[in-house]
C-alpha cells in the first residue's frame, strides 16, 4: 500500500566535488538552493563537518526549505503530477505556520540537484508542480495512519508520540479528536542532552551536538579518543529520567479516569519507540491498567497519515497524493505504490 523513504534530518552548506561517494539519490541528496550547494540527509551525516538542523524549525528556515526540496527529488520519477501534499507540525506550532507551509509549497518547485555524487553527470533540474496543499498536526496524521492505513484500529484509543524533538498525545474517537487531551513537550533531545551531561563528566565530546550524537544514542555506543565507549546503561537512565521527569508528569491530565472510562487503549507511535527501555517505562505505569500497542514501523506513522489525507484531497488519485514528514531527527516523504 505504501512506499516510504527516509534520510536524516541533517544539512549543511558543502560546495566541494563529491563524486561517486554514493549508491543512490536517497544517499547522495545535494541540492542547490539560494545559490548555494547543501549536502542532505545520509550524505551530510557522512560528508559533512558539522551538519545540523534547527529544533521544530518553521517553513521560513532554510533547514525545512531544503528537507522540503530533497523529499520532493526523491518521488518526482515515481508520481503523478501535479501532486497532492500533506504535512504537519507539533500540535504547539501548527497554527503558527500552516498558512506559510502552504503559500511556499503550492507552486511550480524548480529543484536543481547534484547526481555526480551518485555516479551522474552533474547538476540536473527536476520539475515539482504541487497543486494542492493541506497541512495538519502531526498527532492528527498518526490518528488517520491507525483507523484508515495497516493498523486498521477502531473505536476509542489515546495516541502517545515520541520524537526527537517533541513527544505529544491525544485521546482520538470516532466523532474526533479530543482537543483536551492534546499535550505537546519535550523529545528525546532531553534524553540525549542528558547523556551529553553525563559523558562530558569524563570524556571530551569536541562540541558534538544532540542532533550529531543521535546515532551514537541509537547505536548504544561512540568512539572517543579512538575508544569505543558503551553507553546503553547510561541511555538506560537518560530515558528512565526523561520519562519520570517529562512524560509522566505530562500525561497525568490525560490518561486520567475520565478518559480512562472512553478507553484503556493506548497506541505508541514515533521514534522513541525503537527504544525498548522507554516502552518499559510505559509499560511499568499503565500496563496494568491499559492496553499498551507499540505499532509497526512507529517513525512512519505520521507520513502515511499525510499521505491518506491527501488521498482524501486529491478525491482518491493514489499516483498523485504524497504525505511529507519533516522530522526534528529524520524525513520521511510517502507515496502510494500503485500499479
């Protein structure tokens, strides 16, 4: 049903020659933009010196502006045009910058890109014409992926989110989702920078970020000093922390006994959910008492959301309707496979 791709969140400018230093376009995204070159996605995070990306930027940063333009190279062979798009952003930004995300996307994209570095000839343009724009929360997005994509969920159920940037939940059913329950607030960024904290006690960390040290966090370990240094105990208690000291607070007005007479399901969904240590946390607060489901492919979630709703847009044409997930940690850009 779907098609999803991913890269890395990360950018930086980058005007050298890279040939050949990758196997594809989703791993060798440079793309011109404001008369510069800028490295995107896995070949920044190989390339680059210090790539980065600005926390829950807005459309008017040259960060979401590039990841736009890189997520649209990816399935303009495979679409369509014009297309259909959908995006989001935290329930706490949205308002904010759904009229910009629109006006800035709802045109013509001239996109010039580098395919030298995947073993091209060089600069080429690819042609983007977006027709239609909507932009939705990101919570919103995961609510439509659970009832109308693979999860095929029903009736009542709360939806908890963790991303790098911002965690966030709501109660949604099947009149709705329940404004009330909606909270937005701290990603795992609070549990990297813990870790930071902790390692910086011992070792120097050359001014590496959280957004650098994202991997190392995944991966359970990083080289220091040419030393390979294990950091799951230590990612064992930055989670357990971020949850005691952020999460749960959050969630107590939510997951509350009111609600809790709606329903006891609790669907959960983003990044954070690759982390076995995080789920335990949930798990030892409401496994009692609720019916905990971590869904299948968590990071993707929202982008098949957006996807659907621009099925729902675009009147059902799947080869049109594509679903973009700018994430503070990685892009997501989903289509439909079709014929």
């Amino acid at each position: 049903m779907f098609v999803t791709q991913s890269f890395s969140s990360l950018i930086e400018n980058n005007n050298s020659a890279l040939n050949n230093t990758s196997s594809d376009l989703l791993n060798g995204l440079k793309v011109f933009h404001n008369n510069q070159w800028y490295i995107c996605g896995n070949l920044a995070l190989n390339e680059g010196q210090s790539p980065h990306k600005l926390l829950n930027s807005s459309p008017n940063d040259l960060d979401y502006q590039l990841l736009v333009k890189a997520a649209m190279l990816l399935v303009t062979e495979d679409v369509d045009q014009p297309v259909t798009i959908t995006m989001g952003f935290p329930y706490a930004t949205y308002r904010i910058y759904k009229d910009i995300a629109i006006e800035q996307i709802k045109k013509t994209h001239v996109i010039e890109y580098d395919s030298a570095t995947f073993g091209g000839n060089g600069k080429r343009t690819a042609m983007f014409d977006v027709k239609n724009v909507d932009v939705i929360p990101e919570i919103v997005a995961c609510s439509i992926a659970l009832r109308k994509g693979e999860e095929k969920a029903q009736g009542n159920f709360f939806i908890l989110s963790c991303g790098f940037g911002t965690f966030e939940s709501v109660l949604s059913m099947d009149s709705g989702v329940v404004e009330q329950s909606m909270i937005s607030t701290h990603g795992l960024r609070y549990a990297i920078n813990y870790m930071i904290n902790e390692l910086s006690k011992t070792h120097y960390l050359e001014l590496r970020t959280a957004h650098t040290l994202d991997d190392a966090f995944q991966k359970g370990h990083l080289y220091v000093d040419k030393k390979n240094v294990d950091v799951r105990e230590i990612r064992k208690n930055a989670l357990k922390s971020y949850y005691n000291e952020v999460i749960s607070p959050n969630l107590r007005n939510v997951i509350n006994d009111r609600n809790l007479m709606k329903t006891n399901k609790i669907y959960l969904c983003g990044g954070g959910m690759y982390y076995q240590d995080l789920i335990d946390c949930f798990k030892a607060e409401f496994g009692e008492i609720a019916q905990l489901e971590i869904v299948s492919d968590p990071a993707a979630l929202a982008s098949k959301g957006y996807a659907l709703n621009s099925l729902r847009v675009s009147g059902g044409v799947e080869k049109s309707s594509i679903g973009i997930d700018i994430g503070n940690s990685t892009t997501v850009v989903t289509r439909f496979a079709g014929e």
